[in-house]
C-alpha cells in the first residue's frame, strides 16, 4: 500500500496548483479547506458518521 503523502508535500501541491497572481487569502482559504478536510478523514479513521449515512439522516430531515 502506497504510503499517504506528509502535509509538507499536500501544501507544497495546494501552492502549485494556484495560479501566480493568487492573493494571501487564496493561500489561506485552501489551507483551511485542506485542514478541515484532514481533520474530517481522523474522524472517520475514529469512528464518525460516513457520508452515506449523514445523506439518508438528512433525508429524513427534510420530511418532517
């Protein structure tokens, strides 16, 4: 199994990928969104609520 790319190579690749006249604030939102998404895969490793099961939980809302 491929081992899961450092944090250093995931915002080295955010960089890359923004184009040269992005502004500090791009750089900072895609950290955050980097972040938040990091944090969301722990918790599933954790033992949090798939997807799949927020979608028919939500659903369900929706009816009432």
């Amino acid at each position: 199994m491929p081992k899961a790319p450092t944090l250093k190579a995931q915002v080295r690749e955010l960089i890359d990928g923004l184009p040269d006249d992005c502004t500090a604030e791009d750089i900072h939102y895609r950290l955050y969104l980097l972040e938040k998404i990091r944090r969301g895969e722990a918790s599933l490793k954790r033992g949090g609520i798939p997807h799949s099961e927020v979608r028919k939980q939500a659903a369900g809302w929706r009816k009432k």
